[in-house]
C-alpha cells in the first residue's frame, strides 16, 4: 500500500508539472503571436513604404527623361547656332574685304580730289 501511496504521489506531481509546463507553454505561444502578428503589422507598413518609394522612383524617372529631352533641344539649338555663327562668320569675312576695298577705294577718290 505504502508503494501505491509513493507512486501515486510522484505521478500526480509529474501531473502538476506537467500542467505547469503547458500553461508556461501556451503563455510563449501568445507572446509569439504577438511578436508575428507585430512583425505581420511591420512588414506591411514596410511594404507600403516600398511602393510609395517605387512611385517616387517613377515619378523622378519621368523627370529625368523629361529634363535630358530638354537637354538634348538645348544641345541641338545650340550645334546649329554654332553652324549659324560658322555660316555668319564666313560671309562675313568677304564682306569685311569688300568694305576694306570700298574704304580704299573712297581714300584714294578723296585724295585724288584733293588734288
């Protein structure tokens, strides 16, 4: 009888232990149900910020191709200004002969009417 009475007695805190630890257990569980469902909340606010930046992004793309059109209008007026001036330049160098010759020309009907 004694032996029943000492086995009785260990397994029934075997029980109690045992109780205890699946309370301790299921008192984890919640605590990481909380971290996940934190970590859920953080992973979604992170993924909204992902998608305003992607739009950002988007929207800086769309000005920069924007700008280096506008770059490439600036570059070509300018390669055909320089064209321009090329063109100018070298009409205007025989005219500068011309009006050279002209002045000449006046200089020496001037000073042959002085005489």
């Amino acid at each position: 009888m004694q032996l029943c009475e000492i086995r009785y007695k260990i397994v029934k805190e075997e029980k109690h232990e045992t109780e205890k630890t699946i309370r301790d257990l299921e008192k984890n569980v919640q605590v990481q149900n909380q971290v996940v469902q934190e970590l859920k909340k953080k992973k979604e606010e992170a993924f909204k910020k992902l998608e305003a930046i992607k739009k950002e992004m988007e929207l800086i793309d769309g000005f920069i191709t924007q700008s280096e059109r506008e770059q490439e209008k600036l570059q070509k007026g300018i390669d055909e200004n320089k064209i321009k001036l090329e063109l100018i330049e070298g009409t205007l160098e025989p005219i500068k002969l011309e009006k050279e010759k002209c002045e000449l020309l006046l200089k020496g009907l001037k000073a042959k009417g002085a005489r």
